[in-house]
C-alpha cells in the first residue's frame, strides 16, 4: 500500500520555500510534495554574524542578501514543479532604515552594540520603564527594536522608513512593506490591549509613528514575487507570505502539541523560555519577574522569559578558536561528562554576558565579585568553563518555569525543546533534572517547519489569520510535515 494513502495534499502541490534569518546562519529549505508525502530539504546554509565598524556592530546585509538568494536560485532548481510560496522568518528588534525608493540606506545595527544601554538611560528619563511595561506587557530589554530607534534619533539619523529584517527580504523581492506582528510586539513599540502602534510611546520618544509600516498577523499574503528572481521558471505566480516573522513565534508554531500541560524552550543564541497562552498576562506581579507577552500564530500569545543562550558557549568557543582550539560542541560535551557540578552558578542574564567578545573573562569577573574560584580560561579549561555554563543553564530554566507554573496556573508536564540547542545532550538531561519536567526534543528546524505550516495554512484555507480556525489548520499541517 502507498504511504500516501490518507494523506493530505494542498490543492496546489507545487513546492515552498522557508528562508530562517539566524543571527549565526541563514537557512533556506525546500518543501516539495512527493507521491510519497512531504519532503523537506535544507538547500543552502551561509554563514551570519556580527561585524564591527567604525560606527559600531552591525549585520552584513549585503552578505545575508546574497548568501539567501543563492539559496532561493538552488531552490528553484531542485523545483521543476515550480514555487507556490516563499516566507522569510528571523530574529527580532533589528531592522533596515529605508530611503524614499526602498532601499537600504546603511547596513542594519546589531542589536548587542553597546549604544543601545546609553539610549535607554537617556530615554527612560522621560518615559519610565514601569510605564513602557504597562503599555506594551512585554520584557524590559535594551535590545528591543525602541532603543536601538532612539539610538539613532540621539546620533542625529535623518528619521527613516525602517523595517525588520525579515520583512525588508520579502519587500525586497515584491512583497508590500509591512510589520508583521509576532515582530512587531518585539519592538517594545505595541500597544498590548490595541494591538496597535503605541502613539505614546511614539511621542515620549520623539519618534515618527508615520515611519512604521502597516501592521499585518502572521500568515498574510503580500503579494507575488517580482524583480530579477521572477526570470527564473520556477518563480512564476510565487506568493510572497509573512510567516510568523520573530522565528521564535515560528518554531512555537512547529511544535507538534495539544493541550495546557506544556512548556517550551526555543533554544539558540537565546533560550525563550516559557508557554503559549489564548491572552496575554500583564499583572504587577509578571511586570515585577519581567515575563515577556509577544504575538503568536493564530492569536495565541508567547508568554516567556529571554535567557541568555547558546551565545555563551559560542562566544568561549571563538574565544578558544583564535587560541587554534576547536574541538567541536560534541567533543566539548563529552568532556564535560565527569566533571562534579559547580558550587557556584553564573547569573546567565547578567547585562555583561550579553555582550560580545572576550567570553571566558567576562564569565570570570562574575565568579570573581561572587567570591568564587576563577577557572582557567585558555583551552585547558574548556570542560569546566562549559560545564559551569550548562549547569547555569538548567538552573536558570528551572528557575524560570517554576514562575510561568506561578504566573499562568498551568500543570506543566512536558517541556518542548526546539531549536538547535535541543541537540546538546548534556544540557537536555541536566534541564530534565533541574526542572522534573519530561523533556521532547522537537525539530532543530522548528522555526522552518512552523514557516512551512503557516504558508500552507494561509494557502489553502480561507479563514482569517487571526481565527483559532487557522490556529487549527497550522497545527494541522505541522503534523503533517513532522511525521
């Protein structure tokens, strides 16, 4: 019997593609309908990250541009079917500032440039941080999209069109310029009970709420895909989509679960930890523990917490690296095997630790001001400085979620790891142990999986995508492409 017996096809069973902006590497993959099913394929892989300038950090778009679209011309030729669908999802709060005609005036900043801890000092002078979190209910972080704009308003930037990275590839290849919202609440710039752009915040920023694009859910078509790409066959009547854009709200959306009995943890350069709930929590007491509330597919809503990550390790990794030591994340983790637990644990969210550069001593000024033994940092003691790391880790998570039990009354059961981060072993069992939660390693490429399910979702039912009707059909699909 044919595996394809009972399986669900689109009416359209030409391929899609999901492009996954990561801060250390972009992704594009292929999904094609077979005879036999769905098959998902990585395409292309480039290599992304942080480059210093003059000015500060910032993200090579041109390099991301280039690396994507080699992806998306492999795509098209593996698809003699054609391409039905293109969406692009990323990572958060950084964005392209525009010129009249669209395009990019300078390369985007990075989020972890330093400018953005001045900005908010300056700005919380006339705006409180306690007012900014009742307004939009999401997390305190100089990170986010509203310091880094106030950042280039103190410099003395001419205001500009901007737009995040995701959406700008889209409108870069046709799509209409918009701000999709699972990216927009990132911004620290929503609105939570309007779901709209907060004009007070505009205004106490000096900020022109004009220069903000229309706000559009997760699973909107934009249009067809036009410019040099529409030459190449398979990118004929190609609809561009806005998947759910933050790639956190994208790997939520891959995970293959029903009920109210589980957790998440997102785990790459950061670790979102936390549940989905159907509204957004914002009592003084989530305020006070500093939980995030950001727009999910479907209209649900990512009730987390931002913890420090994988950067920390990848961080003592290059630091190692330029010493001519890389032994790789396996070899690394099996050293850290028989190595005791540490007395004393790194606050993981320390501001310094999410900085850039010179990891391992940063990591030992904290053990320093704690009064605790400082470990080696050169190669040779590598097992201990990760071990130290991923015992932080799991502690944190621990700490973390006992809150969300706390905050949401859920009866957490299960933890759900996706992301690449849900491939270190050691840390699984450790989180396991530090929790008492049964943890499933999801999809490393949950954040695609969850693109792929909402641009099938959005073409193939005609429900509004802010309907728990489409909520259905992503889950739906995302069983579908998972099994």
């Amino acid at each position: 019997m044919s595996r394809a017996v009972g399986l669900r096809f689109p009416k359209d069973r030409r391929a899609s593609i999901a492009v996954d902006l990561g801060a250390e590497s972009c992704r594009v993959s292929l999904l094609r309908w077979t005879d036999e099913g769905p098959k998902v394929q990585l395409v292309h892989r480039c290599s992304n990250g942080p480059v210093r300038r003059e000015d500060g950090l910032h993200w090579p778009l041109d390099q991301i541009v280039e690396g994507v679209e080699e992806g998306l011309r492999r795509c098209a030729e593996l698809a003699p079917e054609g391409v039905r669908s293109i969406a692009v999802d990323g990572w958060a709060v950084d964005y392209v500032r525009l010129n009249e005609d669209g395009t990019p005036i300078a390369e985007p900043f990075c989020y972890r440039d330093e400018r953005n801890v001045r900005a908010a000092e300056e700005l919380h002078k006339k705006i409180s941080p306690d007012r900014m979190r009742e307004i939009t209910g999401i997390q305190q972080l100089t990170i986010n999209t509203l310091y880094q704009l106030y950042a280039d308003r103190e410099a003395g930037y001419v205001p500009a069109r901007w737009v995040n990275l995701p959406e700008y590839m889209l409108a870069r290849w046709g799509a209409e310029l918009v701000a999709e919202f699972t990216n927009a609440t990132h911004t620290q710039l929503i609105d939570l009970r309007t779901r709209k752009w907060s004009e007070e915040i505009f205004r106490e920023a000096g900020l022109n709420i004009k220069m903000a694009s229309r706000i559009v859910p997760p699973g909107t078509k934009l249009g067809k895909l036009c410019g040099p790409l529409q030459q190449l066959a398979a990118f004929q009547n190609t609809e561009l989509i806005a998947p759910a854009c933050h790639d956190t709200a994208s790997a939520i959306a891959g995970i293959p679960a029903l009920g109210d009995d589980w957790a998440y943890i997102s785990s790459g350069t950061w670790s979102l930890v936390g549940a989905l709930t159907s509204r957004p929590i914002n009592s003084s007491e989530v305020r006070a523990d500093n939980f995030t509330n950001l727009g999910a597919a479907g209209s649900a809503n990512c009730f987390h917490k931002n913890v420090n990550g994988m950067w920390l390790l990848k961080q003592c990794e290059s630091s190692w690296a330029a010493q001519g030591f890389e032994p790789g994340i396996a070899e690394l983790l099996r050293a850290c095997e028989g190595i005791a637990a540490p007395a004393t644990l790194l606050d993981v969210d320390d501001p310094d630790l999410l900085l850039f550069g010179e990891m391992p001593q940063r990591i030992n000024r904290q053990l320093l001001a704690k009064d605790a033994k400082p470990l080696d940092e050169s190669p040779a003691g590598a097992p201990e400085m990760v071990s130290l790391i991923l015992h932080s880790l799991a502690a944190r998570y621990a700490e973390v979620l006992s809150r969300v039990r706390k905050h949401t009354g859920k009866n957490l059961r299960r933890l759900f790891i996706v992301g690449g981060g849900s491939q270190n072993t050691l840390l699984n069992r450790l989180t396991a142990e530090a929790t008492g939660l049964e943890v499933c390693c999801g999809s490393m490429e949950s954040s695609t999986l969850g693109n792929f399910a909402i641009q099938i979702a959005a073409l193939e039912t005609t429900c509004s995508p802010e309907s728990k009707d489409f909520a259905a059909e992503i889950y739906d699909w995302v069983n579908r492409l998972s099994s």
